[in-house]
C-alpha cells in the first residue's frame, strides 16, 4: 500500500469517527489544538500526522493510538 492511500485511508477512517461523535471540523479541530484548515487536510488524506498529533486525536476521541488505527488494513 502507498502512503497516499492509507493517508486516505486513516482520513477517512478519522472523518466517520468525528462524525460520529456529533462533532464538527472546526470543533474537532480546536479539540486537538490544530487548525480547522490543517485538520481537513489531514481528513482528505493530504497530509501524513505525527505521532505526537496521533495522540491528541485519540486522547481526544476517548481510545487509544492502538484503536485509532484498528481499521487500516
């Protein structure tokens, strides 16, 4: 798998699970301490996250890094 994909891929997975949470990009954004503009970047797949910024998102979304990235394949 190219890194493109699977920064589609963990973008996508990224963008169901704010959704599901009832949460906004902008919201979301703010939440981990990024920009609205950067966060959608990283959404869309266009930008690769730190490790660092990985566990904002996950200490954020309440799960692990473990859980953040179960359903890449």
């Amino acid at each position: 798998m190219n890194l493109e994909n699977i920064n589609i891929q963990f973008g996508n997975i990224l963008r169901k699970t704010r959704e599901a949470r009832g949460l906004t990009q902008e919201k979301f954004a703010s939440l981990c301490d990024i920009s609205r503009a950067y966060y959608g970047r990283i959404e869309r797949g266009e930008h690769s996250v730190t490790l660092d910024l990985c566990k904002k998102i996950s200490d954020v979304l309440g799960i692990s890094l473990a859980e953040l990235f179960s359903d890449l394949p």
